[in-house]
C-alpha cells in the first residue's frame, strides 16, 4: 500500500530514524575534555604558586577575587570535615562516572551536540577534580564570586564550572532535546 502519488510505502513513513552513535568521533569530545583539564590544572598550578591560602586578590571590585582556597569535600565543602574517608570516596565515585562518561560518549547519539557537548564538560571537570584529589588530598579552589562583604559564593575552579555548565547542557538537551530527536 502507498500512499496517494508517493511510492513511498506507508509502513517506512512511520518509522523514526536510527540514531547513529558518536563511535569514533567521540574522540573529538575527548579532546574537549583533554582541553577543560589542561585549563583546569594550569590555572590550579597557578593558584597555588602565585596566591597566599586565605589572602583575596581583588579582580573586579567588588564582585571577583583570586583566593587560594582548599576544598576537602564535595561541591559547597559538603562532608569537608568528615575525617578523612570523603576523600576516597568522591575519589571512587568520580573514577567511577569518568569510566561512565567516556563509554557514554562513544554511545551518544551523534546528532546529539549539546548531550555530548555536556558529557565531555563534566567529564573533563570530574577528571580535573580527580586529580586534584588523589594528588594533594583536597581540590584547589580559587574563584571568589561575591558581593562586597554582603554576600559570597563558594569558591570554586574551572572544573567545577565546567561540571555546572556541563549537567546544565545536559538537562537542557534531557528535558527540550530528547524528545525531538526521537520523534
């Protein structure tokens, strides 16, 4: 059965594209990542040898500042003061969504860029994190966003922005993205 003039027949008209994997272009996503954990490092390295722990360097009074901070927890210090333990475990757990994200990456939908755009985001920020963790036992922080002596913001690095912009991309593309693309 056909329909009116096409010869297309009815049943293929019904049918939803394949979704073809990223494969081996996922390798262009790790370059990315390769790209976010250099940043991250450089600019932790540079922290470290050129700011005092403790001491703010104004950048943009009164909104930004350079200050050498050490994070022993997760996001926010979340366990910072927990004893010692949280260090192997964020360690795991990061091990563990990096080895989640780089096989995720060969098997995301190719046509998905904000997806793959997301996962290499935080992949590069949770290796970046990682690092920092096994290294020194602490992740380096050293963006202060505040509002004069009003109001201040956790400080934080370049591995947690890409983590944020990262998850943010990708419940962007989960919740507007997704749905197109399967339909």
């Amino acid at each position: 059965m056909t329909t009116g003039n096409s010869m297309t027949p009815i049943s293929r008209l019904t049918k939803t594209p394949k979704m073809i994997a990223n494969g081996s272009r996922a390798f262009a996503w790790y370059a990315l990542s390769l790209l976010v954990l250099a940043l991250d490092q450089f600019t932790k390295w540079l922290a470290e040898t050129n700011l005092t722990f403790n001491e703010p360097i104004p950048i943009i009074e009164p909104f930004l500042n350079w200050t050498l901070a050490y994070n022993y927890g997760a996001a926010f210090s979340f366990l910072a003061d927990a004893g010692g333990w949280q260090k192997w475990f964020f360690s795991g757990l990061a091990l563990v969504m990096s080895i989640f994200l780089t096989v995720y990456l060969t098997r995301a939908p190719r046509q998905a860029k904000l997806l793959s755009l997301g996962l290499a985001l935080v992949l590069g920020g949770a290796v970046g994190n990682l690092i920092d963790r096994l290294r020194l036992g602490k992740v380096v922080d050293f963006i202060h966003v505040h509002y004069a002596d009003v109001w201040h913001y956790p400080i934080f690095n370049i591995a947690d922005m890409a983590i944020m912009i990262g998850v943010a991309m990708i419940v962007i593309d989960m919740i507007f993205l997704e749905k197109k693309r399967q339909s």
